[in-house]
C-alpha cells in the first residue's frame, strides 16, 4: 500500500518548457487535489477533484491545467512555464465517505523554473 | 481577512517540555473540520490530528492533543513531553463546507536537547 505517489521528485524547466506532474492514489479514494508550496508559507490549493470526471479550480489556478486520468490519477501540466511557478507541488487525496474528509499527501514534487 | 493565523513564525522548546502551538480560525459555517499536519524537513506532510466542529471532546492521538475553544475559535495544538524528532513545521488547517483545506503559515518547532 503505497498511499500517495508522485513522479518525479525534482525537475528543472527552463521559460516556457512544458511538463507534466503525476500523482497516483491506492486508498480507492474519491477526492484529489494539487497544491503548491512556496517558502515560508502554507500550501495552496491549485485545483482539486472530488470524483472521477470532475476537476475545479482552487486558489491559484492560472498556468495550470489538470486531468483526472481515472479514479487513481490525477496529472498536473504547466503549459508554458514560468521562474513564478517555482515551487514544491504536493498531491493529496481524500474519501469523502468519511466525515472527516482527511487528506493525505504524496512526497512532493520540487519544481525549478530558470 | 485570513481564515487561519498561527501567530508563532518559530518556537524554540526543551526536550521532554510540553508545547503549544496557537491556531486561530475565522468561518461562519456551522459544520467544519480543523486538522494539524506536520512537516519535517524532509518536506513530507504528515497528518498528526482532526477536530469536527461538532465534537463535544478535544481530540487526542497518542502525545498531540488539540485544545478547542469553540467560542473564541481556537484550536491549538499540544504536544506533551516533547522529543526531538518533534523538530518541524506545523501547519492548522481548515476544511470548510466545499471540502476545500485553507492552511496557515506555519510554526516552526526546534526542540533543544
């Protein structure tokens, strides 16, 4: 059970190049979610996915694009990008079923924009 | 105006002493839910402990406790005989009614031997 994965840890991106971020959930949850985290500062919600099929927008979700693959993946692709998005991306995913909504987190993707 | 403010940017404690870290909220929904998670410097997230607004006891796993002052929306978190392997960041968060979480800054902890 390898709860939240994400790939890859540490990427360097010159202006303008493309990439995409993977995540992958084996808990069979409903809910999954992108943040990014800048220094000295909490996580921010770029967009989330509360089921199969279905994505919002959170927070910060300008230079951002997101697929909900199936129920197990949730991709994260910066389409043109920029030294702002430089950042630690987190991938979290959650059941719903339960009350407590509790989010549980992938290690992290650290992102460097040059 | 800010939905969750942890006033303390850094702490600095003695091994094996108990600590606080402050958590205040702001929400007009009824029905939320108040997390704690902490991040070693690894970078990990790691979730420590959950309140539900409408839980009548405070929470506790194992050395973290969470003091929950309803009326004065607060919701710090305790740690009892502290270790150093307490040494991290500690992030409050909120989940409101859209299941989104709203974080605080952060308190960053450095346990003394």
């Amino acid at each position: 059970n390898a709860g939240v994965t994400q790939t890859p840890k540490f990427q360097v991106l010159k202006t303008g190049q493309s990439m995409t971020l993977q995540c992958a959930q084996d808990m069979n949850h409903n809910s999954m979610y992108w943040y990014r985290q800048d220094p000295g500062m909490g996580l921010r919600l770029i967009y989330y996915s509360a089921s199969e099929g279905t994505t919002d927008k959170g927070e910060v979700p300008n230079g951002y694009n997101v697929s909900r693959l199936n129920k197990r993946e949730f991709s994260l692709r910066l389409e043109s990008a920029a030294p702002s998005q430089t950042s630690v991306y987190f991938c979290a995913s959650s059941d719903p079923a339960g009350s407590r909504e509790t989010q549980y987190f992938g290690p992290g993707t650290r992102l460097l924009v040059l | 105006a800010q939905k969750i403010t942890q006033t303390q940017p850094g702490m600095f404690v003695q091994e094996k002493e108990a600590v606080t870290l402050d958590c205040t909220y702001d929400t007009s929904d009824p029905s939320y839910g108040l997390f704690w998670y902490k991040q070693p410097s690894s970078g990990e997230m790691i979730f420590l402990i959950y309140q539900g607004s409408y839980d009548q006891q405070n929470a506790t796993e194992g050395r973290y406790s969470l003091n929950f002052q309803k009326a004065r929306k607060s919701a710090n978190l305790v740690i009892s005989a502290s270790q150093l392997g307490d040494s991290a960041m500690y992030f409050c968060a909120m989940r409101e009614f859209n299941y989104q979480l709203i974080w605080g800054a952060g308190t960053k902890l450095i346990i003394k031997p």
